[in-house]
C-alpha cells in the first residue's frame, strides 16, 4: 500500500503530466487557465500573485513539480506613521486577527484610513501588508522558497522597499532559479517593475525595488509581488533547513548598503528604515 507521502506525490505527478501537456499553446494572453493557477496554488504562491501572473512568469515555475504539501507562514503587519511620514509603531498579527482589525479599522475611518482622527484632522495614519514565505518540496530534489507580500492598504511614503530570504548553511541556492516580481494598478491597468538591485550571498537574497506613488487615471494601488529561488541540501547528511522571510519598508533612502545574515537584512546607516519582523519557517529536504 502507498504511505500518504508516496501517494501525494504519484497524483501530482500524473496531475500535472497530463494537463499541463494538453494546455502548453491553448493560451495566447497573459491570463493563465485554471489548471495553471491551481499549478501555482499547490506550489503556494498567494491569489494575488497568482491572479496578476503572466505567461512569460508562469513560464519559469511550469516545470517545478511540487511532490509533498507546502509548508508556509502568513504574518499581517500594520504600520502607524505620524503626518510628516515617519513610521512610529509596526504591530504584526495572524492572518485572521490582522484581517479582521483592518476591516474594522477601515469601517470606522473608511475615508482616511486613519489610527487617530478628530473630525477631518488626522495625527496618524495606518498601512496594511501582508508577508506569506513558504518551502514546497520539487520533483527535481530541490526545495522552492518564495516570499510574497501584498500591501493591502498603501503605504503613506513611496519609496525604495526591499524583499528577501535569509537561509542557514544547510540550504545552497541555485542561481539560475532566482526570481523577483513588482506590480501595480492604477487606472489604466496593471504594470511592473523589475528591482533596482539584487544582493546574493551565502546566507541569502534582497532585492531592492522602487514603489510607485503616483497613478495614471487614478491611484497607484494593489502593490504586490515576491522573490524565489530554489535550494538544494548543503551537506549530504542535512535533512532539514530554516528559512526567513523579510520586508523593508523606508521613508528615506541614500546610498542604500544591503548587508545579509540569516534571520536579517540591513540596509545601511543611511537609510530610514522599517524592519517587519521576520517571518520563519522549517523545512524538509
């Protein structure tokens, strides 16, 4: 009899055998079929980078074979900042706590967003994002790590913002696999951006990226995107790795100095910047 590990592993297998062959040149736009975006589900990436996705991203994931359920974390994140845009308190909860205080705060203040308001006046004011990092086990022998973040209400300063992973020695990258994804809505559509730099060592990726401010037709909004690459054990006798996920957010910006560690990124003195703690997940080889 097939243990459940085995049995998983030989239904995707057959899953994506037969339906991906079937529909490679059935799509000419940059909207993935269904099969495609369940495809990018079972490798974990969020509904809103799924939603977004193009042909040319799928492209790089269609052959990446999940064999065992992913592992993944979501943290939700708000940030308080004062009127001149200095962020003053960053508070993290679960998915379903944070969701559940952001809708209460956008029912209450739903016309400025706001954590301290009298009448028009508003002292403070709030953002929402979301950070999901998640380890899905490859067909290949690899390990997927990819860390999404969506800004669910947009952040009060627009500038240079930074996403990464941190690994320990038990996890060894393989650069060919390194990918990064920026976009926006505004009212003429969706667009993206590709990041300003991308730092690599042996203890991690970041990748600094701008964030649009300004919108045509309407607001920038719906900021979303993510990093990944895929891993392989370091040492023959390793069976397990951790790996964290990172957003930096900053309200003033110069001559940004990446520096990468496991379990942190930095981004130099000179940079006005706002940490939201860490994610961190334990995965199996």
């Amino acid at each position: 009899m097939l243990k459940r590990k085995d049995l998983f592993s030989f239904i995707m297998l057959l899953f994506f055998a037969f339906g991906f062959n079937s529909i490679a040149n059935a799509e000419e736009n940059n909207e993935l079929s269904s099969t495609q975006k369940e495809h990018m589900r079972q490798l974990g990436f969020s509904e809103q980078i799924i939603e977004s996705m193009t042909l040319d991203e799928y492209s790089h994931y269609e052959n990446s074979i999940p064999v065992e359920p992913f592992v993944q974390t979501e943290t939700i994140y708000k940030i308080t900042s004062d009127q001149d845009g200095e962020v003053k308190k960053v508070e993290q909860f679960n998915e379903v706590d944070g969701l559940q205080k952001m809708n209460l705060e956008n029912y209450s203040f739903p016309a400025a967003t706001a954590a301290s308001c009298s009448g028009t006046i508003c002292t403070e004011t709030t953002s929402w994002m979301s950070m999901t990092t998640t380890a899905t086990k490859l067909g290949n022998g690899r390990t997927m790590l990819h860390n999404n973040f969506t800004w669910l209400k947009n952040p009060n300063v627009t500038l240079t913002d930074m996403v990464g992973l941190t690994y320990n020695d038990s996890a060894v990258i393989e650069p060919s696999t390194i990918k990064f994804s920026y976009k926006w809505k505004d009212g003429v559509g969706d667009h993206s951006r590709s990041y300003k730099d991308m730092k690599k060592s042996p203890q991690g990726l970041a990748a600094t990226f701008d964030i649009q401010g300004i919108g045509t037709n309407a607001g920038a909004s719906n900021h979303h995107g993510y990093i990944s690459v895929e891993v392989s054990k370091g040492n023959k006798n390793d069976v397990s790795a951790n790996a964290f996920g990172h957003y930096t957010h900053t309200t003033f910006s110069f001559n940004i100095t990446v520096t990468i560690k496991t379990g942190d990124i930095g981004l130099g003195a000179t940079t006005a910047e706002t940490k939201m703690t860490s994610t961190a997940i334990k995965f199996n080889f």
